[in-house]
C-alpha cells in the first residue's frame, strides 16, 4: 500500500512538471521599493580611418556603477517610479589621444540620472525630456545604455527555445526612430546556489546620433573645440548578449555583453568627407550582493 502510494505521488510530480513544461513560464520581475546596483565593465576597442586613409586606433577602459533607485510600487499599474544613475568611476584610454585625454580625467567621471517608470516586464520607460551628457556618446560610456541589464520580459508565457521582440526605444544615443532585438528563452541553469533562466538577446540596431544636438542641450566646452558641434555619427550596431535571471526574484543576476559597431562619422568642417570608424565593445554587468 505504502509503495502505492508513493508511486502516485511519483506520477503527480512529474505530471505536474510536464505540465509546467508544456504551458512554459511566465518571465516576470519582482518590483519592490529599493535599490539596485549592478558593477559594470566595459572594454572598447576603436580603429578610426583619418582623412588621408591612416588608421588611427584607440582603446579604452571604465567601470561604472549603474543604480536602479525604485520608489513606491503600483500594484494596480505593476510599475514604480524609478531614477536610474550611471556613474564612470574609472576610465582608462590608449592611443593616439590618450595623452591629451588623460589629463581631463575628472572631467569623464560623469554621474548621469535618468527618472522614468519600470514595470514587471522589465521596461523601463524614461522621460525622454532628459539631458543627455555629450561626452557619454564621444567616449562610448553610452554604449551600456544601448543594452541595459534588465532585458525585456515576454507579455506570455515561454518556454525553452521561444523567442520575442524587445523594443530599443528611440533616444538620442541610438537613433530617432524605436528599433527591436530579439530575446530568447536559452534554458536554466544553477549559479552560486540559486536557479536561473538564460536568457539571450542578438540583432543589430542602426544608429544615427547628431552630437550637436546633444550639445544644444548640454554644452561642453572641449567638445565644442574639437568641432564636434557639426559631428553625426550613423552606421549600425551589432548586438549579442546573454542573461541569468533569478527565478525567484525576476532580478538580471550577470549578464555580458558584445557590440560590434560599423560606423561613419561626419563633420561639417570636413565637407561631404565621412570619417570610417569600426570597432567592438565588451560590457559586463554584475548585480551587487
């Protein structure tokens, strides 16, 4: 009889994983009131094609803090007001204009917070009325805003293998018009003790930035001497990424990030002449403990 019903008990724990296999899971982010901080590393390696065809390269290094402070939750809404501050904490560059900006390093350390809203899918939306510093574009510290820690959620339920669009909304460090990546359910996994989702998240985005317009806005005087008033950089972005999401809390737990950029920059000064520039970016975040 005992053996029976163990057996029965057997039967209904895989039934009911089967089932849980079958309908999939529902990828949904634990709002509460709090911060959250995520350390951020970001490699650079940049080859600029100067007018004369001379390659010019550059690389450089910084780490940030990247801080989500969530206010009060709306539970009817499923969103909270939340402030989202970057600060570039270090930054170190090689090449050819290492020397000239190395001594305006305090100058790069840059603090930046954006107020929008973050709902449980993982959105956050930001007033699109905030000043975007110029040198965050020039020096690439913006390229952690392309892809940001918190991937977009599915609006159903997924299961490993499905697929979804995630919207990059337009911005002035990207492009003016909204642009979608594709995520993906990769699989789970355990990570220090806890189980994770994998998720994955590829496609290429087109940029077109007009340095001069972020200037309006926010002047800054040693840009406006490199004539970088007239620059608008265009070209693409591509995008490759992977996730673990805590199943528990919905939090992005670690997440690595590769851009490979193909573009072109022009500047009035130089008349009809863009300048090529190519290069990869390798952004890693970490949640704090």
């Amino acid at each position: 009889m005992e053996t029976r019903k163990v057996l029965v008990v057997a039967a209904l724990v895989a039934a009911s994983i089967a089932m849980a296999a079958k309908d999939g899971v529902t990828l949904r982010k634990t709002l509460t009131t709090g911060t959250e901080t995520y350390h951020v590393e970001t490699s650079t390696k940049q080859t600029v094609t100067v007018p004369g065809g001379q390659d010019q390269d550059m690389a450089w290094k910084s780490v940030s803090a990247y801080t989500y402070k969530i206010g009060a939750v709306d539970a009817a809404a499923g969103q909270a007001q939340t402030d989202l501050t970057t600060k570039v904490e270090k930054v170190d560059i090689d090449g050819p204009l290492a020397d000239a900006l190395n001594t305006q390093k305090d100058k790069l350390l840059i603090t930046t917070t954006i107020s929008g809203k973050l709902d449980s899918r993982n959105r956050f939306v930001a007033d699109p009325n905030k000043k975007i510093d110029p040198r965050a574009v020039i020096l690439g510290n913006s390229s952690a805003g392309i892809v940001s820690p918190l991937i977009e959620f599915p609006d159903k339920a997924v299961s490993i293998g499905d697929s979804w669009d995630v919207t990059v909304s337009k911005n002035p460090v990207i492009s003016k018009e909204d642009q979608k990546l594709t995520a993906k359910y990769v699989g789970d996994k355990d990570v220090d003790g806890k189980s994770v989702y994998v998720l994955s998240l590829t496609g290429t985005l087109k940029t077109n930035i007009d340095v001069g317009e972020l200037m309006k806005a926010n002047p800054v005087p040693e840009l406006e001497a490199m004539g970088a008033v007239d620059m608008v950089i265009t070209g693409t972005i591509g995008v490759t990424a992977e996730a673990t999401i805590d199943k528990v809390t919905g939090q992005t737990l670690t997440m690595t990030v590769k851009l490979k950029n193909n573009q072109e920059i022009a500047v009035a000064a130089l008349g009809d002449a863009k300048i090529p520039s190519v290069g990869t970016a390798t952004i890693t975040y970490t949640l704090a403990k």
